[in-house]
C-alpha cells in the first residue's frame, strides 16, 4: 500500500514551518533559556491562532479533531525549531485523558479553554509509566491526592494537571487546589520546563466515566510517539546544519565537505535518519488506525529514535569541529533537547523491556 501524507497535512508542516522560523528563531530560543519567563507565551499565541492548541480537540469542543499523526507532524516540527512551547500536554494528552475517562462537565469545563489557548494543562505520568522513582509516587485516598511526582510535563503556568495515581487511575487537580505544590526542576534541556508535584491531601476530581486505564496506557503510547517525532525534527535538524556547514568551512584551502572522512559522516546520519521517519509516521497512524499494534510500535519508535538522534547529535557537533560545542552556533540546543527526550518517560532499554513484555518475552513486572 501506498502510505503517504495528505495535501491538508503538507500545507499545514509547511504553515508550522514558516510560522515558526517567525515565531521561534535562535534569538527567541536563547531568551527563552536564559530565563525569559516560565512559559513563551507570544510563540503560544502565534501556534494558537494556527489552531495548534486544539489540533487533537473535538470540533464541538472549539477543536479541529484531527488525528495523532497530524499532532506528530507538529511535534517534529517543534523539535526542528527547538521551540519552546508548551504542546504535548495542553494540546494532546489533556485533551485525551479528558476523552477518553473524563465526565461530560469535565470536557465542557475544560476542552473549549485548551482549545481556545486560554487554559494550559499539565501531565503527571511518570512514574506510571517509566517505574517509580524514589521519593515519588502518587496515591489517591478518598478524593485526595498524596505524594509527588517528578518530570511533569507542561507543568509550568498550567491551570490544571492530569495526574496518573499508584493504581492506574487518572485525576484531574486545579492548579490552585490547596496542598498542591509546584517546583521548576532544572534539566540539560533549557528549551523546555519541567516541574515536580507535591500533594499533600490535595483535592482532585478522579476521571472515572471511561476506562482510566485504558486511557493511561494510550496517554503513554502517545507521549513515546510525541517524543519519537520531537526528536526526529531535532536531529534532522542537527544534520541539515552539518551539511551547510561541511559546504562553507574550508580548511587546507578545501571545503570541508570534500574529504571523504565528512562525506561518510554526513551520509552515516542520512542513512540512519531517513527510515525512521516512515516508523514515526507510522507509529502515529496506527494510534488511532491500528489500536492492535499502537503500543508496540509506539516503543519501536521511542526506542528507536532515542539511539538514532543521539547517534545524529554527536556525529553533527564532530562535523562542526570545535564551533559545534560554542554556544554562539546554538547547536547545543538540539543536542540538549535530544538527551531529554531519549529519557523521558524511560530510556531505550526500559522501552524495549516494555515491548518485550507487551509480546510476551519478558515477565511483566
């Protein structure tokens, strides 16, 4: 079969991409990481008005209710950019807990907003899904939320959080709940912001009208996919500007690009790069096409991604010699955003032992 992207999701890469060279150069990136602010509102804005906040939203919730695959083609585009923005949680996995376990007042109180750009949401998922962390670990007890969880996605600013409980429930928490605690956690990758969470009998409405578990592990296939495709775009990136690079730096009165010790270095990350693109893609089309296989291969691709643009990062920083390491070229930004990725919400060899126990390989644990 012939597997391709459609006219519309052509036309709207090509509308990210040109938004986003406005929105988020390198000027705005650097800002952004030395301390401009908790969240780059005036890029949230710009994405806003291009629909992005409500690109996995209902159409009667004020959404466009398009599929994971056209939330992936974004979420490349996003890494290509190093944007700093808040997505993945306000724009897809909010709005997929909220689907897909939430009550019908818990979407018409808060899918209009998200889509609309005038709420963010958070996701705390972590330990749910990459195994408990010392100190961590969310319990619900009466309507109450106890613990903390780290690695908070989109938590900074955010007006509400979906968090995952120590029994595969999920719970949605104002951001204003009493008890409730937020802290900026620093990380290799100043692009983005994470944060812990501190519950202290906090109050939270558990999302209980769907199958909550059901809706954890899809929220889980759709972070590794979101991540797979951040990822792609970043490390794309990193090898577009290697090969500019080896085309203009001349040394021994040569271009760069014309020793053969380069060429093999460009084409290596060329040839590694360039399948990984139809396993994103593909891994985003069967989340909502193929649920049978969505989960192994939403692993294939997280897992595979995260050994392919480390790969890609280092190799790209060795073509640009000393110059890739300064933080005047900015190629570091990638780099950084790379490393996040591959770790979170668990490193390639935690991602595989989960496909090995999702075919049985493995025992569960």
């Amino acid at each position: 079969m012939d597997f391709a992207l459609s006219q519309d999701q052509r036309l709207m890469q090509a509308s990210l991409e040109a938004a986003l060279a406005r929105l988020s150069p390198l000027e705005r990136v650097r800002a952004f990481a030395d301390g401009d602010g908790a969240v780059a509102r005036d890029v949230w804005a710009g994405l806003t008005k291009l629909g992005v906040a409500g690109i996995m939203i209902p159409q009667e919730h004020g959404g466009l209710g398009l599929t994971l695959l056209d939330a992936a083609l974004a979420a490349e585009a996003f890494g290509r950019h190093v944007a700093p923005t808040p997505f993945m949680g306000a724009a897809v996995l909010a709005p997929l807990a909220l689907m897909g376990a939430g009550s019908r007042e818990q979407r018409a109180a808060w899918l209009p907003r998200l889509a609309a750009g005038e709420a963010l949401a958070g996701v705390a998922i972590g330990e749910a899904v990459s195994g408990a962390r010392d100190g961590a670990g969310v319990t619900a007890r009466g309507g109450r939320l106890h613990g903390a969880s780290l690695f908070v996605i989109d938590a900074a600013e955010a007006n509400m959080f979906i968090v995952a409980d120590t029994a595969g429930g999920l719970n949605l928490v104002a951001a204003d709940a009493p008890g409730l605690t937020r802290t900026a956690l620093t990380t290799i990758d100043r692009s983005r912001q994470l944060s812990e969470l501190r519950f202290e009998a906090t109050p939270a409405e558990p999302l209980a009208d769907g199958d909550a578990k059901a809706t954890l592990i899809r929220l889980r296939d759709a972070t590794w996919i979101l991540f797979a495709a951040d990822m792609l775009g970043a490390s794309g990136a990193m090898l577009d500007k290697a090969v500019a690079y080896a085309q203009e730096r001349r040394q021994f009165g040569r271009l760069i690009g014309s020793f053969q010790a380069i060429k093999h270095l460009c084409a290596e990350m060329a040839a590694e790069l360039e399948p990984c693109r139809a396993l994103v893609w593909y891994a985003a089309h069967a989340f909502d096409a193929s649920p049978g296989e969505a989960s192994l291969m939403a692993a294939h691709a997280k897992a595979h991604l995260s050994e392919v643009s480390r790969f890609v990062a280092r190799t790209a920083t060795e073509v640009h010699g000393g110059v890739g390491f300064t933080d005047l070229l900015g190629l570091h930004y990638w780099f950084k955003r790379v490393g996040l990725d591959r770790q979170m919400l668990g490193g390639p060899e935690r991602v595989r032992h989960l496909a090995a126990v999702m075919q049985g390989l493995a025992p569960a644990e």
